[in-house]
C-alpha cells in the first residue's frame, strides 16, 4: 500500500518517536510511506527538530491549497489524533477534506477542541454546543454548573473525563485503532465505523534492561521512587507524597523524584504537603530533562510510579518504557493500565491511591529479590508485546479491510445526508431497516488471518466490525438544538431537473416566519451556513436569498475562509451574488452572514418582537458558472 500519515514529528513528541518506528516497519515490509507533519506550522519548529528519517516528509500547511490533488496517489491516509492542538492541528480539517483511518492516542480530546475553535474562529463552532452535540442536556449543564461555579479550568482538570468528546475530529473517518480496549467499543458505537485495539508500539530510551540483577543490600541509604513527565495533578503526586508521609518506615527508606517540568506555583504546594507530612518527605524536584537525563534518572530509580487519576489517555509510553527498563512499576488500577497483567506489575485501586501506594511500596522493599523478577519479567513480555514489527503487520490487516470496506461506508454516510435533508433526526426504525440492507451489501470479509499474528494472537477477538446504524444516525454538531435546515441545491446546467440537492443549515438565529417563497432563518447578528455537498464538486459562485429589514443602509457581510468576500447594502427581498475562494473540489462549507444587529421593537412602537435580529436567509444556490443560476427560477 501507498499510506500518507499524518504525525507530529518533533522530537520532543512520543507520537512522533511511536510515528518513526511504526512507519519504518511498514516501509521494511513494502509498504511506500509518506510522513506528513500534522503540527501548525513549520515556523514554529527548529529545522532540526525532527525525528531521524530517511523517508519523505511533507508539512500538511503547505499541501492545504492542493490537499486532494496530493492525496489521491495514495491508498489510505492515516491520521495520528492526540489532545494537542499545536500538535495536531491539521488532523482535524484534513481528515473531514479527505477521511482515512485515525490513530486515537488519547480518550479525551477537550484540549484539542479548544485549541480548534481558538485557532478556528470561523467555524462558528463554540465549546458547549460540541459538548453537549455528543453528551447530551447532562453533560451541557454540569458543564456550565461547574464553569458558573469553579470555573472552566477545574471542569477540563476533573469532570471533562466523564464526558468524551471524539466525533468533532473524525465525522467520516473510515476507521479508529485504539491502544487499549476499555474506549473500543464506544469508538465504534458513536461513530459506527471499524475499530481495532493494537497495542501501543514504543521502545524506551535505554537500549537493554537496567542491571535486571542488582543487588538493593549494597545501595544508597534511600530507595527512590520517581514519577516522569509534565507534572498534571492527574498523576497522583500529592497521593504519593502523602503515602511516603503517613509511614514512619517509607518516609525513611524512600526518596521521591519528580522527573520533568512543573509549575513554580505546583512544585511550592507539592513541597510544602511534604514538609507538613505526617512523617517529612525526601522530594526532589529535577525539572526539565533531556533525553540522557532521563536516562540516567531511570538507570538510578528503584521503582517507577505511574499513576492517573482521572485516566486521559489510550495508552502510556511512560509506563511501556518503565516496564521495558526492568524497573518495579505500580500503575492504577484503571483505564489502559488495568489491560496490564496482574503478573508485570503492582496495581492501585483507583480512588484510593494513598493506601494502595504505601502497600505496594511495603511489598517491594520487604521483599526485593521477588519485585525484581517481576520486573525482568514485564520487559521481557513489555520488548516484544508493544513491538513496532507487531504494530505494523495488525495495522496493515486493519488498512486492507478498511479499504475493502470504503465503498459502502461512503454509501452510508450518503444515504444519511440524503436523509437528513427530509427528516432529522432519522426514525430508529428507519435507520435499522436501511442497516440490515447496506449489512447485505457489505464483503463477508472477516479481521482473521490463516494463522495467528507474529505475539500468536487471535486478533479478531480485538475487532469490531462497521455498524451502519450509528453512521446512518449520526449528525453533524450544526444539527443540533439551535440550527435551521435551509433549502439549497447545486446547479449542474441550466435546466431546472440537472440539480443536486445540498445539506445546509443556518446557525445562530431564529426561524424566520412567513418568508418569501419558502423556509428562512433571522440571524441574531452573525449566523454561520453550514454546507455539506453530496460529492465533491468545484463551486465557484453562491447566491444566497437575503430579507434585510430594519434601520436603512445597513452594511450585511458574507465571510468564508474568516474572509470577506461580498458586501452590501440593499434592502427587502434580493439574491446576494457571491464569489467563492478557488480550492478545487470541495465537500463542506461554511460561509458567514454578519449585520448590525436592530431589535424591531425599538424602531416601531407598534411591534412587540424584542428579538436582537440581523437579516433573514433564506434559500442557497451554488454552481461552477456564475450564468447556471439565475434567481428569475427556483426550486
């Protein structure tokens, strides 16, 4: 296969390094790879700063003007999603231009959909209509309760985990690779798409396990204890602390090294639970650190702590290269360290992490000799069950039955825009009866080779098929609450029976009572027109049906791109001529209606509405030629 990917490709970025060697064990298997970094853009990395590769590497900002021209040579695109906006930036419009498989690194995307709507002012989209678009009335209000009352940094730091939001970023991705079972299913329920779990491929910074026979009755004074990485308070550290602190023989055995950077305001509160501990606390705080740093911190340490609570990611390269490295490992009982077998590691029961660190820390020191084959153990099962050879090879069975498989997912996702134009939301009595005849047209086509993968598993038992029904019920996050379904089409000739019928909604307004020939919504200002067309076509001119009532003279605005490409004036009922920006073939679009805002009641004693209004719009019309449309005929 010929596979774009899409990857950040700093080296500070795990992804990145995970990215390196997936893609070198494709390319070693036949496979032609392309890297294409994902992050903002190039100005903002060190020509350096990138992984060592022999292969091609593109940057996605650059290929945007020619996306489809580019990635047509291809057989599958990949896209590596992680909550990281700066690192991901481009995923998002990418995959919606161009859909092929995605990578989910991590369960919980809220950082990555803020960084999209800040850097994305003109989608309209705004935090709370996504939240509450794929969690529901629940989610929305303990969002704005929490936000009202703590404000929205504890939302995102405690109660965001309890509410995904993944849909935004992959509408019509053509597949998801999880790294651990626990988010598989729900992948595949919201977005009803074939999901696989295969385990994360990463290989540490240490090159062999680390003196796996070291004798602890001849070492320093203190054991030591480090946890690696940006300190979040998700990792568990002031449960640690207080755990070191609560017994008068860890406090005076054990050492705590804080391996990464962390805040001066964090790093005061961590020092001062550990002065004011039952028992003081030895804590070491080593800020940054570059790669030989870290080696060194995990060639000393004694035991690696990789706790989480909440849990956000699919998987954990620290916790991998701790195993790899041969060194005692306690993780949370919870999320994709709970996948670990009982017999690598020491598990904490999530919630309760104080007395689950202090048991574990007790059995390890009592009792080093067992700790240490335990941990020779992990390494040997960690070196060659998060393999980049293994990764490859299922990732490669998964692309071929995706691509076997594009054709009626592409129907799917046809039918359900076809329908969405009639009825939303679509019966679920429709949607199954149109899911048990495209199931009937789907290749009897099974995720099982002849013979067991290269770790002699059975890697059907880890795949969930595609299930049209959630594809056929899905919406976009404009349907939602709030949105107006407008009547729009796209005109091929000059015959009224060669047109194409265009999803399109208007958000940010009201439905417009009793408009001219035909459905409209008033703006409250500013509305976005969202469109999706039923293939991809070349648009080079829109008119759009306007109403502008209210004060005289008013200036109305037409933006697309967050650029402004028609301004007017006029009054009452007209069509709005408007050239579109030449991006080639496109399948979605959004254009931006803004005016000066007027509430009628104000200018007419005699009106009752106190509604802040804009203009009304109404009917949408696109074409290549801007003589195919002529507003004298209408649908």
């Amino acid at each position: 296969m010929k596979i774009a990917w899409y990857t950040p490709f700093s080296k500070k970025s795990a992804i990145g390094r995970f990215s390196r060697d997936v893609v070198s064990s494709l390319r070693r298997n036949g496979h032609t790879v392309v890297v294409v970094r994902s992050e903002t853009a190039p100005s903002n990395f060190a020509k350096d700063d990138i992984q060592e590769f022999d292969g091609q590497v593109e940057w996605a900002s650059a290929l945007n003007n020619r996306l489809e021209e580019f990635l047509e040579a291809f057989d599958l695109v990949v896209y590596n999603l992680g909550d990281n906006y700066l690192n991901h930036a481009w995923c998002v419009p990418h995959q919606n231009r161009h859909p092929g498989i995605t990578i989910l690194h991590d369960f919980y995307l809220h950082n990555l959909l803020n960084g999209w709507i800040e850097g994305n002012r003109a989608s309209g989209l705004d935090y709370g209509s996504v939240l509450l678009h794929e969690n529901g009335e629940d989610a929305s209000a303990c969002y704005q309760s929490v936000c009202e009352n703590q404000g929205k940094k504890e939302w995102l730091q405690v109660y965001s985990h309890r509410y995904p939001v993944i849909g935004f970023s992959m509408q019509k991705t053509l597949g998801i690779v999880t790294h651990s079972a626990f988010y598989r299913q729900l992948c595949s329920e919201r977005l009803g798409c074939p999901t696989i779990t295969i385990p994360l491929a990463f290989h540490g910074l240490l090159p062999v396990p680390v003196n796996p026979e070291r004798d602890k009755s001849e070492k320093q004074s203190k054991y030591r204890l480090i946890t690696i990485g940006h300190a979040n308070p998700n990792k568990c550290y002031e449960s640690i602390i207080c755990a070191l602190g609560s017994d008068e023989e860890l406090a005076a055995v054990w050492e705590y090294r804080v391996v990464g950077s962390v805040a001066k305001d964090y790093q005061e509160r961590l020092s001062q639970l550990a002065k004011q501990a039952k028992h003081a606390v030895s804590v070491v705080f080593t800020g940054a650190v570059h790669d030989q740093q870290l080696q060194e911190e995990l060639a000393i340490c004694d035991v690696i702590a990789c706790l989480r609570n909440p849990v956000f990611e699919g998987a954990s390269a620290s916790v991998i290269e701790a195993m790899q490295s041969s060194t005692p490992t306690i993780v949370s009982d919870a999320g994709c360290y709970a996948e670990i077998p009982d017999e690598f590691v020491y598990k904490v029961a999530h919630g309760n992490e104080v007395e689950g660190v202090a048991r574990a820390l007790h059995v390890i020191s009592r009792d080093w000799q067992v700790a240490q084959g335990k941990a020779n153990a992990a390494s040997l099962w960690a070196l060659s069950h998060y393999h980049s050879d293994a990764y490859a090879e299922r990732f490669a069975k998964f692309g071929e039955l995706v691509l076997t498989n594009q054709a009626i997912i592409a129907m799917t996702d046809r039918v359900a825009s076809v329908a969405r134009r009639w009825i939303a939301p679509l019966p679920s009595q429709c949607a199954n009866q149109l899911a048990e005849r495209i199931s009937e047209l789907m290749p009897k086509v099974r995720y099982k080779s002849q013979s067991h993968d290269i770790l002699g598993e059975d890697l059907e038992s880890q795949f969930i098929p595609m299930d049209p029904v959630p594809r056929l019920l899905k919406t976009e996050v404009s349907q939602r609450k709030g949105a107006t379904p407008l009547h729009a089409w796209y005109s091929r000739k000059l015959r009224k029976n060669a047109v194409e019928f265009v999803q399109a909604t208007l958000s940010g307004g009201y439905r417009a009572e009793g408009f001219p020939k035909g459905q409209g919504c008033w703006t409250s200002g500013r509305g976005v027109i969202e469109v999706e067309f039923q293939r991809d076509v070349k648009a080079h001119w829109c008119w759009v049906e306007v109403l502008s009532t209210g004060p005289r003279g008013r200036k109305i605005e037409f933006l697309v791109d967050g650029r402004v490409v028609k301004r007017t004036r006029r009054s009452g009922y007209h069509w709005v001529c408007i050239p579109l920006p030449n991006r080639g073939k496109v399948r979605q679009l959004s254009i931006i209606v803004q005016a000066q805002a007027f509430i009628p009641a104000e200018i007419d004693n005699s009106n009752l509405d106190t509604r802040s209004l804009g203009v009304a719009v109404g009917r949408v019309v696109f074409s290549k030629r801007w003589w195919r449309f002529f507003p004298r005929w209408s649908l």
